[in-house]
C-alpha cells in the first residue's frame, strides 16, 4: 500500500491537491482512500467546532479532539492496507506546527518517532494572504487560526519542520500546480 501525507497551512489547497493524487492513481487503476483530518467522524467534528471557538479552552479541547481523531485513522490503517493500494492523510503531522513555538518541533520530533510515517511527504505551500483570500470564500465559518498573523507564523514553522517533506508551490494557477504535482509523484512512482 502507498501511504501519502498532504499538509499545508489552513487555506493552502491540501483537499485540491489531495483530490488531485486520488484522480492520478485511480486513473492507473488503483483503489484511493482520502482521509482528512479533522475527519467527518465524531471526534473530528468535535475538534473543527472548537477550532471556532476562542481562547485556551477551546483550544486545548480542539487539539485534543484533533489528535484523538488522528489516532483513529492510524489504529484504521491495517484495515486499509488491505482494502485499498494508497491511503492519503490530508492534515497529519504538520498540525503540530499549530502548537506553540516550543511545544511545535518537540511534538513533531515525538508524533514522527511514534506514528507510522510514509516516504511520501507532500507539504502544500501557499502565501498567507493567498490562503486568507480563499479561507474567506469558504462557506463554513472562520477558525481560531484562519488570521493573517496566526497563517505566517504557521507557515514558518511548517517550512522549518519539512525537512524530508517535498514542497509544492501552490500560489500560481491550477495548471502550474498540477504540473509541479506531475513531477513529484513521477519520482514518488519510479
């Protein structure tokens, strides 16, 4: 089974480009499994209601609802190993890049040794104001981190923990996305 990981800064395009890698292998005639994080699944609507609330409660409520969902998706993966030949993760272990500058890498570091990680890294990068522009084009409302403040500084600490992550630029069209994308998985599937 391949194992995919798509991460990005809120409003970066990782749902986009994530559906875009699921088009690619279906198209060879492989079987897809997309899971985002926080999922559809009761801990991970828990944790995006408290992503719209404000202060530490809801922030701690939301990060601990966030990781519980997570661990759901990995106690899963045996099961897809079976079902399915990839499985991407939309929003893993870059989350950590959310917590507090000095919590971010010591729990990246920890959740890196601890959780399965695949070869496959994908970190979608995007301007900050780039990403706010298409956050507010969303239907569904606005979460603690969705701020050009908050968006920057979590940018930097993703770039900074990408250390085996490929990065695709994701601020021009869709056509030179898709492109770049084409060049990274032809090396992911030699």
């Amino acid at each position: 089974m391949r194992f995919i990981i798509v991460d990005g800064i809120d409003g970066s395009g990782k749902s986009t480009v994530a559906g875009w890698i699921s088009q690619h292998y279906s198209a060879l005639g492989e079987t897809v499994r997309l899971q985002h994080h926080p999922s559809d699944r009761l801990l991970g609507r828990l944790s995006r209601r408290f992503l719209r609330g404000e202060g530490k409660l809801m922030y701690l409520l939301s990060s601990a609802f966030y990781l519980l969902d997570v661990l759901g998706s990995v106690a899963r993966l045996p099961l897809w190993r079976r079902r399915y030949d990839s499985v991407v993760f939309v929003r893993y272990l870059m989350a950590t890049a959310y917590l507090p500058d000095r919590l971010a890498s010591l729990a990246y570091d920890m959740f890196e040794r601890t959780l399965p990680v695949p070869d496959r890294l994908l970190l979608v990068d995007v301007e900050p104001r780039s990403a706010l522009s298409r956050i507010s084009m969303r239907q569904d409302g606005e979460e603690m981190f969705e701020n050009l403040p908050a968006l920057i500084e979590i940018r930097e600490k993703m770039l900074a923990l990408a250390r085996s992550w490929r990065v695709l630029d994701n601020n021009g069209c869709e056509g030179e996305s898709r492109e770049r994308l084409k060049e990274i998985l032809s090396t992911w599937d030699d």
